[in-house]
C-alpha cells in the first residue's frame, strides 16, 4: 500500500498542473498580505480565494487524475491486493499531494504573516477542504464510467457546496423569516464543508459582529472550544463518508 502511494504522490507533484496550482497559491498569498497594511485582513481576503479555488481545483483535478490511472488502476487489480487498500491508496495519495502543494503556496505564506491560531485554522481548513473534495472526485469517479458525466458530476458537487447552497439558504431565510431561524441555520451549515470553514475563521475575527444576532448565536456555540471540536469533526465525516461510499461502490464495480 505504501508502494503505491508513494507512485501516486511522486507522479502527482511532477504534474505540471499541481506546480502551476502551487505557484499560483504562492504569488497570490505573497502579493494579498504585501498589499494589505492588516495582516487580519490579508487573511480574509486570502480566505475567499481559498474557498473557492482549493475545493474547485481539488474536485477537478482528482476525478481527472483518476480516470486518467484507469489502466494503473486495472493492472493494480490483476494482482494479490485488495480493492480496498488501492483505493485508499489513491486517496491517500491525492490528498497529500494536493495538500502538500496547499501548505507551500499558501500556508507558508499565512505562517509567516499571520501566525496566530486564525492564520493556523485557515490552513488547517485548507488541508480539510482538499481532502473533502478529493474524497468527493472519488466518489464522482466511481459511479460513472463516462469520463465527461465523472467530471461533470464533480463540477455539480462544487458548484452547489460553493455557490448553490448559500442561495438555498437565502431562499428558506426570506420564506421564513418571521419564523427564529438562527439555531437551525447553524445545524444546517454542518451540511456544507465550506460554509463551516468559512463560519469557523469568520468567528476568529470577530467579523460575526456584523452579523447581528445570528452572528451572535453562531459565536455563542461554534466560537467556543466545543464548537470548534465539533466543526473538525464534522470536516472529518465529510472526508469518511464520500470515501467509504466510493469504496463500497469500487468493490462491488465490474471493472
């Protein structure tokens, strides 16, 4: 198992898509916090880059890469080892490569500017976001043969945790908005790894203030040290589920 991780991860770091995704995180983060005279605020203008670009570059990239190793993956199956451990090798792979590159293009950068436990959330958000969507692409990847409707699907996934999700949410609130929302919304943002990541480093700079009451509510649970703990394992059960799921589908595929 570690033999085949250790290809996966060599053959994903000398992809010149990955050094190109590095490169940009790193020129991007370096020039944000050059720009901006608050570190604080170089961190939340890095912040909505980083929620919209990890997730979408490690979706795609995954559900490519994945059905670009099918022959790999077949010849893997020809010999003595277990469907599951190839496919958690894969995954392992993916995700520290992914999250390799994610830490020297824009970890680095907020450790050095910003190293107070806000910058270290962001970056440890990061890592949980690319593992999420990477555990996704698999899950995308597994349930079509078709490369298109794969990578298709994966786009779909996205863009309703990125953008979709957020206008759902807007809807419920001006359909009810005579109805106390606030303690519902909160449980509902668990169903949206990035809106968590995002409500996870918005409390830490006390931007919740202008969030009114909600903001209040949101701070009053999930700013507490029980309510980070619960964010990150709930990050972590968006890793596990995806992932057990494609993994029952690819022991169970006729490849």
């Amino acid at each position: 198992m570690f033999k085949i991780i250790k290809y996966v991860v060599v053959d994903i770091i000398r992809n010149k898509i990955v050094l190109a995704y590095t490169l940009f995180l790193l020129i991007i983060s370096f020039s944000v916090f050059s720009l901006e005279d608050n570190s604080a605020k170089g961190l939340l203008s890095l912040l909505n880059l980083i929620l919209f670009i990890v997730p979408l570059v490690s979706v795609i990239f995954s559900t490519i890469y994945t059905y670009n190793s099918a022959e790999f993956i077949e010849l893997l199956l020809s010999q003595p080892l277990q469907r599951k451990k190839i496919w958690l090798s894969l995954f392992s792979g993916l995700t520290f490569s992914l999250c390799l590159s994610f830490f020297i293009g824009a970890g680095i950068p907020i450790l050095i500017f910003e190293s107070t436990l806000t910058g270290m959330i962001l970056v440890v958000c990061g890592c949980f976001l690319t593992a999420v969507f990477v555990s996704i692409a698999l899950l995308a990847a597994v349930l079509t043969r078709d490369k298109a409707k794969g990578i298709g699907v994966a786009i779909f996934l996205w863009l309703y945790f990125a953008l979709l999700f957020d206008g759902l949410i807007l809807f419920l609130l001006f359909q009810f908005s005579e109805y106390p929302l606030e303690k519902p919304l909160m449980i509902i943002s668990l169903l949206n790894p990035i809106d968590l990541c995002r409500i996870m480093i918005l409390l830490r700079l006390d931007i919740s203030a202008l969030m009114g009451y909600t903001g209040a509510v949101f701070k009053l649970f999930m700013g507490t040290q029980t309510g980070l703990i619960l964010s990150m394992f709930t990050l972590v059960l968006w890793i596990l589920m995806p992932l057990a799921l494609s993994i029952r589908i690819f022991k169970r595929k006729d490849l």
